[in-house]
C-alpha cells in the first residue's frame, strides 16, 4: 500500500532514534551473499536498516520488534480507514434503498467490499493472536 510509505515522523524512521552520550559498542558481523539478500529483503518489509533489524530481532527474545508492531499499527489504520469507507457506502446504499424502494446496482459490490474488508481485519487479529 503507497499510503503507508508516505507516513510521515516516528512511524517511518528507518534508523534508531539517536541517544544521549552515543552508541559505545560496534559489531562487525560478516554474512554471505544470501545472508544479506534475506537480511535487505526482510529489513526493507519492515521499513528498517539491517543493523535495527538485526539488534531489535536479537533483543526482543521471541516477542514482536517495535517495527513490526509499527507495521500492526499501520495496517490497522489502514483497515479502519476502509471500514470506515464500506460503512459510508452501505449507508448511502440503505438510504437509497429506504428512499426509493429500490436496491441501487451496485449494492451487491458494496457488499463484496465490505465482507473482504471483514476479512482483512480477521486475518490480521488472527495474526496477532499467532494462529
């Protein structure tokens, strides 16, 4: 989704946020050419350089990045900005229908939308929940 690209401030900062005083320690860590395609594919999903990658991955023993809640966070603006969408469409729907007697065209589509965007939002809690 490009929207998700053009947010701007903390929810796109690809580098850690600089701290008091410095970073003291360095890590060289050599990989092979395979290693670093996976680390820049997956680096570049979650929006991230390879060295936050890596230190979040490593010190979050198990439990999700801060990046991948940030991309949790992200999809479900974006899926409560489209149910937000599908429920215009259904009630301008319903009130055409109510108005009129009749059921507009493109009632059925609507639906459609709104039964995928359902989806969608199982999916994703499935997700969270680890299912």
């Amino acid at each position: 989704m490009s929207e998700s690209n053009s947010i701007a401030g903390w929810k796109s900062r690809r580098r850690r946020a600089n701290i008091e005083g410095g970073r003291m320690h360095r890590h060289v860590v050599k990989v092979t050419p395979e290693e670093e395609a996976r680390l820049l594919q997956v680096a570049e999903r979650h929006r991230v350089t390879v060295v936050r990658l890596m230190v979040e991955s490593a010190l979050s023993e198990g439990a999700e990045t801060p990046s991948e809640r940030r991309d949790q966070f992200m999809e479900l603006s974006n899926l409560a900005r489209l149910v937000g969408t599908v429920a215009n469409n259904i009630n301008q729907i319903a009130r055409h229908a109510n108005t009129t007697s009749e059921i507009p065209s493109d009632a059925a589509a609507a639906i459609t939308d709104a039964k995928n965007v359902i989806r969608r939002v199982d999916r994703l809690l499935a997700d969270m929940a680890g299912r």
